[in-house]
C-alpha cells in the first residue's frame, strides 16, 4: 500500500503520498495552482515557501517544486515577496561604488546576521555577494549570485531591509555592461538577425507540417 504523510496545508491537513513534492502534494489535496508555480523544475523562483515540522522550532524555507513533504509539515506559500526595485537606466550608470550607495543604500545598514545565506533555497552564500556589493565588487558579487532565482526568500529574513535578488540583479547587469570582456560572436548574431539573415529561413520552417519541424529538431546538428 502507498506510503501516506500528514501534510499541513495552508493551515488545513491532508494525507498525501510520500515522495510527493509540496507543489505535487497541493494538487493532490485540490488546489489549483495559478500563483507560486511556473517552471517545476527550480528555476524561476515562483514557488517560494516556507514550512515547519510539527514539534519542531526551526522555520525553513525551500522550492515548493523541489521539495518532498514530510510527516507533519505545515506549509505556506509565498506566491509574491515584495522586494525593493529601483528603476535606473543602464546606460546612463557606471560600475562604481558610488551607483550601490545611491541605489541601495540599506546594504550598508547589514548586520552580519547571516540569516540571508541560511535562508537561501539555491544555497547560495547572499551575505558574501552583499559584501562584495558593497565594495563595488561587481564581478564576484555577479559570480556570486549567479544561480539566484529571485524567489525573495532571503529578503524575507533580513532585519536591515536589504532586498538581496534586487542588488544582485544590479550587479549582474553592471558586470555584464561593463566589466565582462565582450562577446564578438554574439555581437555578429545579433546583426545577422537585425539585418535579416535568418527570415527566409525562419518563414520557410514555419510554412512547414508539425512532424517535419519535429523531424528536424530531432536530428538537427547540436553544437560541440
Ligand atoms: S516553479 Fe519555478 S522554481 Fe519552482
């Protein structure tokens, strides 16, 4: 017989088989999901979600799509986290340090607490790519960062305010304007496709039958 977990779901509990993910486990229960869920595969950050084992003290926070339920989990999720955005033009700001201090000063009011990397679902160290930030760091602070899905959770743990995927995402631009070295293959790409070079092509396929389109991307030449 299958293996059955007392889940806690929104408050509500239900019996769901094991092995489940918590994302799986709320369809099972009834839920549709049309907020917190998109990819299923842990890479857009949609399915934010926090939880606590029955008994236990600790609140965890995880991907609801990459997660199993455990006996005794009670669950919420976190559909939206309201970061900090701010609007700036790329083109008109440098990679200094200066940009961090004006955009986001709140960086500067961090504690060291840690509760950020501790909070992080991709197991990321967010204290470190905030250190770098604020040193104007903006290439490690970028490296750092790199597989942050934005799912807010670590901002929901930080007693300074600092809305962490945001300063990232700044310092990934940055690094990517002006620090990174350039990319002359895909600098030619993208004239080829502002010119043109690919619309006969590109209309040929499309005029083509489902299976043939198939047919072709299934033996199609993968690059070394
Ligand atoms: S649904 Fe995209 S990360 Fe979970």
């Amino acid at each position: 017989m299958e293996k059955m977990v007392n889940v806690y779901l929104f408050g509500k509990k239900y019996s769901v088989p094991a092995g489940l993910t918590i994302m799986t486990a709320m369809e099972y229960a009834g839920y549709e999901l049309v907020r917190g869920c998109g990819c299923r595969n842990g890479f857009c950050g949609a399915c934010a979600t926090i939880y606590r084992i029955k008994g236990q003290q600790q609140l965890n926070a995880c991907l609801a799509c990459q997660t199993e339920v455990q006996e005794g989990m009670y669950v919420a999720t976190l559909p939206f986290f309201p970061l900090v955005k701010q609007v700036y033009n790329i083109e008109e700001i440098k990679p200094t340090e200066q940009v961090m201090m004006q955009l986001y000063p709140e960086i500067y009011a961090c504690i060291g607490c840690n509760a950020c990397t501790k909070a992080c679902t991709q197991e990321l160290n967010v204290m470190q790519y905030i250190a770098y930030a604020q040193r104007g760091e903006y290439e490690k602070c970028a490296e750092e960062s790199f597989d942050c899905v934005m799912c807010g959770v670590c901002s929901s743990r930080c007693p300074a305010g600092i809305s962490h995927p945001q300063v990232a995402m700044l310092a990934r631009r940055l690094n990517g304007k002006y620090l990174a070295p350039g990319c002359g293959h895909l600098a030619d790409r993208v004239k080829e496709i502002n010119d043109g070079t690919f619309e006969e092509l590109i209309e040929n396929l499309m005029q083509k039958p489902l299976d043939e389109i198939k047919e072709l991307y299934n033996n199609r030449e993968i690059e070394k």
